[in-house]
C-alpha cells in the first residue's frame, strides 16, 4: 500500500511540472529542452531554505516557485526579445540548462555535486493532491482568459497572432514565467519528499522526459500530458521494469508518437471533451473551446453596431488618414517598393491594383510593420508609425486580412474572434489566475460582442466550428470578422476575392460596402478582380514595379494609357465590369 | 605554457571540428538540429572498441569500421526517424524532437545492453609523444588534428568536385528546386547522412581514445552545436574554424581561470552568440516571406 501511495505522490509531483511544461509547449508552442532546471532551482532553493534557516514548508515552496520565475527571465528575457527561430531558442535554453547544473554542482550551499540529503520529508500525498488540483484549476483559469488566447494565438500563428494585437514577447515570457513557478513548485514538493535532491536529477535527461509526457499526452490539452505523465510513471512500476528500459521506452515513445501520431493522446481537445462526445453525442464543439455550446440561431436581423452614418464623401476637407511618403523597400537586390507616395482619404474604399509581384502585399506589410522600410515614412492620422511595434499598430486602428488565409485553425470561429477583442479586456494576470468574478463578467461581455460580429457576417451557426472546416468564402469572411473585431477605423484587405467565381465576388463587394458604411470605416483594398475593384472604390492607385503607376478615381484609371499598357491591355473590345 | 595550451586546446579542437562539421552538414541540407548526432558519435566509438578487441588491435581498421559503421547508422536513424516526416514537409521542430528521442533511445539501449562500465582503448600512441619548440604533443593528438583537417578538406573537394557533391550543395540552397532538376532526394540525403555519420564515428574513436568510452559520452555534442554556432550554421569550413576556436578557448579559460568553469563558460558563450551573432562568422542570414 505504501509502495502505490509513493508511485501515487510521485506520479502527482511530476504532473505539476508537465503542467508547466504544458503551458510553454504545448500551449505556446516553445520547445524547450530545460525546464529540469527551473524543477532544480525549485528544489534546491526550498530545500536550503527549509535546511538551512528552518523556514516552514509552504512559504519555502512558495519562494522556489518565485526564484524560478525570476531565473527564468534571465535567459527568457534575451533569447525571446532576440526572437530566435524555434531550434536555437531550444539549445539555447539547453544550454542554460547544463550551465545551471554545473553551477548547482559548484557552489558551497547547494553541497556540490555530493547533493543535499537530509531535508525534512514535509511533502505528503494529501499535499501533492491539493498542490496539483490549484495548480490545474490555475492554469485552466490562466488559459481560458485573454493571456491563454494569446499563448495559443501565438502557438496557431505567430504572425496572425500579432496582427491581432498579441504582443509576441510579452505573451511569451509570461508562458515561460508561468511554466517556471509550476516546475518549481515541483521541485520544492520533490525535495521535500526524497529527502535528499543532486544536480543530476535536473538535468538535459529530465527536460527530454517532460518534453516527450507533453507530446505523448498531446500539445494544446491539460488532460492529456496529465494523463500520459501517470502511464509513464505508473506503468514501468506495474510492469517491474527496470529503470534503464524505462528511459528507453520514452525515447521510443517519443520518435514514435512525434513520427505517427504527432497530436498525441489527447492532442487539442481535452478528456471531458471526449467523455461528452461518448455520453452525449451530437455536441460538436471546437478544441479547447473555452465557451460553451448552446444552441445558435442565425438571425437575419443584424444586431445594429453603430449609428449608420453615411460614409464622407468630401475628401478635401480631412487630412488623409494614412499617407507613405517615398517609401521604400529592398529585398536584396530586388526593389519591393520604390518611393511610393500615396495619400488615403479618410472614409474613402481605396482600392490598390498592380500586376503580380508589384509590391501591392508588401505596401501593407510596410504599413503593419512586418516588415520595416528601407527609406521613407508612414503617417496614420498625421503620426508616424515607423517606431511602433506590430501589435501597437494594430491598437492604433489599422486591422488587416492576408493573401493566403491567416486563422488560428485548430480554434472555433468564435475563439477567432475572441483572441483580438480578448487584447483589450480589462483584467490583470493575476484576477485571470484567480477568476475573479470581474474576469467572469469581463469574459461574458467579450463573448457577447464576439457573437454579435459573427452574426452581422452571417457566421453565427458556425460559432463552434473549428476554423480550418469552414468552406474557403466562409474562411475568408471568418478573417474579415476577425479584423473587424480590433475595432479598426483602417482596415486592409488583401485579395479578398482570390479565388472567388463572379458571383460571390459580387456578394462580397455588397459586403464590404455594407461593413464599410456601418463600421463607419476607411478600406484598403488590393485586388485583382477588377469587378471589384471598379464598383466599390472611389479612388484606386496602381502600382507597378514598386512604384506609383497612376492614381485618381476608377474612370481615369481605365483610361489612363500606362495602365492600360501595363496591366489591364489594350483590347478591341471595351468591356466595362 | 601558452604554446602547450595551444596545442592542447588545437588537438580537441579538431576532434570538436569533426563532430561539428557532421552536425553542420545535416543542418545545411535539412533544416534541423540533429540531436541524434551525439549518439552516433557514442556509437562510433563502441564500435571502434569492439573492432580493437575481438578483430584487429590496431588503429586504422578500428577507424574504417567505425566510419562505415557509424555512417549506415546514421542513414538508418534518418530511414526510421525521419524521412516520414521530411515528406511530410513537418516544421523542423517534429525533426528536432524526434532526434531527442532517437538519442534517449540509443543512448540507454547501450547502457541496457552493454552496460554503464566505462572502457578505455588499449594504448595506441597514447603514450608517445613528440616536442615541438619546447612543448609536448602527444602522438595520438597530432595524428587526431592532422585526419581532421585532411578529413574536412577531402570533404570539400567531395562537395565541390564530384556530381553528388554539387548536387548536395544544390539541396542546401533549394530542396525543391533540387528534386525537380532530377535528384533523387532519399539518395542524396542518405548520402549526407552517411557522410556526417562516418565524421561522427571518426570523432567518437578519437573522443575514446583521448578520454574513455562509456554510454552517455554522445552530450558532449553539446560541443558541437556551440562550434558549428561560432563558425555559423550551415557553413562546413565555419564549422572546422568553428571547432578549433572553440578547443583554443576552452583550454584558455580551463588553463588560466578555472577548470571547473570550462562548461559555465562554453554554455554562456553559447548563448551570447545565439543572441547577437546568430550566424556566426561564416554563415548566411535567411530571412522568412510573409
């Protein structure tokens, strides 16, 4: 009996880590091969603590938990803002990984490599299960609020993450500061429960274990790597199998579920959502959906949104909303954009045409800071936009749409929609940690307006619906609610009609109309369906070669001879669209 | 004193140079960390023992064994672990984790099967030794820093003169395009994991030599990243100015400041360079399309 308990109180210390690991992995989407350390720092700075100064059990667990996360911002803080592409950020981490260990194996407190034995065994299982169950209830309530959105945001796609207002570093070095306080929580319990902890414990070998329990149990599910932490460690028990095999089977395990089944056992839904779908089928719901099914309605009659008011057709009168002044872009030897200028009225549908490869798609990753101008200036309401990071230029007010789709695939329609509008609620870390009412009632309003938006777009039945399963228009219109949902007064579509037949090209025209007159909103649209283009624009700028070709309303524009010559031909016949 | 540090750190500097010109070269062609590597590295030198032992007690065929040997179990590592996912086209991070686990795998199958015992070579030219200018080099040394660079320069003119050579370097610039100008892809990167195979057998034997042979050696790849690093990911000849660097100034920092604080130090300055000079001297920046 003895004997199952340990297994029990082992198998529960370890999963409190793996749920760390799962926030940062899994959820995040940051591989790393060093989390054994922040378990190591937990260790060994509540063993001293408890050793050393006599200090009690829960505040010693509580302080390894805060010199985790600090350490963790020393190497987090670099590496992150560095934005290393994914393999080095992990030999990186690697790397600190040993050089810690080394550095626990050196110092006089930490005993060197001799270990420290003799710690008081405070950690019972009664403790180990309380431990565990804040710490799910904790990171559940941490994922299912604006922070969690933004960490999976980030983990779907980093770049559609931040045009919806994430902000990359931030977001992620709260993953990793969060995923550090829970291993070093485990640590602290595993102290104090084997009595006796060495540097070797924490090492490379470890951080592969955790990594590999994440990615059996699935990335993108709590129950999962929770589930997959007990088979891993209960069942080389059940089986009496010797240590060594044991690490044999992981490294088994792992190149066999990341080569066939990469998703895992859970992969991105979690265990109630699986016993539902058993009990009570006929429920779909998304993965990881944070809001709960009930019935939708598509309603016809729109929620009104603003008082419509009729779009300003005086465009001398204001200043131009965006205007670029000789901007510039080189790629290599290839100039992008060549000393573009370009004025936008504020109100207008402006519409941007240019053969392929002109440099229409790079004008909007100019202006959304994806990338950064070699020469020239950006002016939003007259303020330049050339210091502000991606994210600071969306709260400006400048939303986008991307050529090829950009949507958090794996997440429901309505969690799309949420993820933006989550970037400006209310509430703080710790209220979302602690679900404070205030975040219940923050969350609710949030979930209401998302509803509202997939409404007007005529989206509402398919609220629940994992984004990737939605029929290509729908995808599309999904990405329009989107951007909509960053209450934008710019918004730019990219192709918005690619791949579209004439008729819902012609749907989508009334439909940009419609959202341009009701959200009382400046459009830039680059396209190459000139039906398009010619009916719902009031001015349209061509470009060609990187640089301004002509400008001026659609009539001048199908007359002007260098356009003609340069994209549109000179035909016999005269087709108007 | 200084000259002997030289010489001592150019000796492991070479056999770092070994491990990371191999790691290099899949890095190049694939994309991806081969975590893997280390492993190979250990299989290199237990296969060189078993060949000192129950064939021939000398060292050359030892050293032949082992390349061959260690070059067909690096193709085979790559068959099992990660062909399915390179045609997957899965993001390199699948192939990284996948190599973490082929290296958990291998590297506790050795200890189940063979055992934990540490096993030395039998004494080669170990114990003689050469004076140079004052200094000594041990025999072993000379000969272990003399392959390396014949190694890597064969190498180089296997990539710059020979049809697969060339055809490799296309791979390395352009996979895609590499395929449809008529390359049989699976030949070719089973031919460059075979070559960072046979890189890796050769530095495992020379690693047991110097120091002992026993299950767990293959995390000295750790070495290999920060070199391959320093000369630039994905750039051969950084990989071999990257190695000896590194060898130089470890020793430095293990004869002059602490020995104890070598690995501190290699880690630190493996960081660093990932931060502000993440393509190292050689290396080329790539940048991503939106």
């Amino acid at each position: 009996m003895n004997y199952i308990l340990s297994i029990v109180t082992l198998a529960c210390i370890n999963m409190v880590a793996v749920l760390g690991v799962a926030v940062f992995t899994g959820f995040t989407g940051l591989f790393s091969l060093g989390h054994a350390a922040f378990v190591g720092i937990g260790a060994y700075t509540s063993a001293i603590l408890t050793y050393y100064y006599d200090a009690p059990f829960a505040p010693s667990l509580g302080a390894g938990m805060i010199v985790a996360a600090c350490v963790s911002l020393i190497i987090g803080i670099p590496t992150l803002k560095a934005k290393l592409r994914s393999d080095y950020f992990a030999i990186a981490i690697l790397g600190f990984g040993e050089g810690l260990r080394v550095l626990l194996e050196n110092l006089e407190i930490t005993n060197g490599a001799r270990g420290l034995p003799g710690i008081e065994p405070h950690t019972t299982l009664p403790a180990v299960l309380l431990a565990l169950a804040l710490s799910i209830w904790g990171v559940r309530n941490f994922l299912t609020s604006r922070w969690g959105s933004a960490c999976i945001a980030i983990r779907e796609d980093p770049v559609a993450a931040e045009m919806a207002g994430v902000n990359l570093f931030r977001t992620r070095l709260l993953s990793l500061l969060v995923s550090a306080a829970l291993c070093g929580l485990s640590g602290g319990l595993l102290a104090h429960y084997l009595s006796f902890i060495q540097p070797v414990m924490f090492t490379l070998v470890q951080s592969t274990m955790l990594l590999a329990t994440v990615i059996a149990g699935g990335m993108g599910s709590i129950s999962g790597p929770l589930l997959a932490s007990f088979i891993f460690i209960a069942l080389p028990e059940a089986l009496r199998v010797a240590q060594i095999w044991r690490l044999v089977a992981y490294g088994l395990v792992l190149v066999t579920i990341v080569v066939y089944r990469p998703q895992g056992l859970m992969g991105y839904t979690e265990l109630s959502a699986v016993l539902r779908k058993v009990f009570a089928p006929g429920k779909s719901s998304a993965p990881f959906s944070t809001t709960p099914s009930s019935p939708r309605e598509q309603s016809t009659e729109a929620v009104p949104k603003t008082a419509a008011t009729p779009s300003p057709s005086g465009e001398g009168e204001k200043p131009p909303l965006l205007r670029l002044e000789h901007l510039t872009k080189n790629f290599g030897g290839i100039r992008a954009v060549d000393a573009l200028s370009l004025s936008v009225p504020e109100g207008t549908v402006y519409g941007i045409i240019g053969p392929n490869g002109a440099g229409k798609t790079t004008v909007f990753n100019l202006i959304t800071r994806v990338y950064r101008p070699d020469e020239g200036v950006i002016l939003f309401r007259e303020r330049s936009l050339l210091g502000l990071a991606p994210d600071a230029i969306v709260h400006e007010g400048i939303a986008r749409t991307f050529q090829n789709i950009r949507l958090f695939n794996r997440q429901s329609c309505l969690e799309n929609v949420l993820t933006p509008l989550r970037q400006r609620a209310p509430y703080g870390v710790a209220s979302a940690i602690l679900h404070l009412p205030s975040v219940g009632r923050a969350e609710r309003e949030l979930k209401a307006r998302a509803m509202e938006l997939l409404t007007e777009m005529k989206l509402a039945a398919y609220a629940d619906a994992p984004a990737a399963t939605l029929p290509y228009g729908l995808q599309r219109k999904l990405e329009i609610a989107r951007a909509l949902a960053m209450g934008p007064s710019l918004l730019l579509l990219d192709e918005p009609a690619a791949g579209m037949n004439p008729e819902e090209t012609r749907a989508l025209s009334a439909h940009i109309q419609e959202i341009h007159r009701r959200f009382s909103l400046t459009v830039l649209v680059i396209e190459h369906h000139m039906d398009l283009i010619m009916r719902i624009c009031s001015r349209i700028a061509v470009i060609n070669f990187g640089a301004l070709l002509a400008e001026g309303t659609p009539e001048e524009i199908r007359k002007d001879e260098r356009v003609l010559e340069a994209y549109l031909g000179k035909g016999k016949s005269d087709h108007a669209a | 004193m200084l000259l002997q540090t030289l010489i001592t750190g150019l000796s492991i500097g070479g056999i770092y140079a070994l491990m990371a010109v191999g790691y290099s070269l899949v890095f190049s062609v694939l994309n991806f960390s081969n975590f893997a590597h280390g492993a190979v590295i250990m299989l290199g030198a237990y296969i060189g023992l078993g060949v000192v032992r129950f064939l021939a007690p000398s060292l050359l065929p030892a050293v032949a064994v082992a390349m061959i040997g260690a070059g067909v179990l690096a193709v085979l590592n790559e068959r099992l672990a990660y062909s399915l996912l390179r045609r997957r086209k899965a993001p390199s991070l699948y192939l990284m984790i996948s190599a973490m686990g082929c290296a958990v795998l291998l590297e506790n199958l050795v200890y189940a099967t063979i055992g934990s015992r540490f096993y030395a070579y039998p004494e080669f030219f170990a114990t003689s030794v050469v004076t140079l200018a004052g200094s000594t080099v041990s025999l072993l040394d000379l000969f272990a820093f003399i392959f390396s660079i014949g190694a890597i320069g064969g190498l180089h003119l296997f990539l710059t003169r020979t049809k697969t050579g060339i055809a490799i370097r296309a791979g390395v610039a352009d996979m895609t395009m590499c395929s449809l100008m008529g390359v049989n892809l699976d030949r070719l990167i089973a031919v460059v994991f075979f070559l960072a195979g046979a890189f890796a057998g050769v530095a495992g034997i020379f690693l047991g030599i110097k120091y002992l042979v026993y299950p767990t050696m293959g995390w000295i790849t750790n070495k290999a990243y920060i070199a391959a690093v320093i000369g630039g990911l994905g750039s051969l000849p950084g990989a071999l100015i990257g190695g000896l660097i590194l060898g130089i100034v470890e020793t430095l920092v293990s004869t002059y400041i602490s020995s104890v604080y070598r690995d501190l130090f290699s880690f630190g300055l493996l960081i660093a360079l990932l931060l502000y000079l993440p393509n190292g001297l050689l290396g080329r920046e790539t940048g991503e399309k939106v």
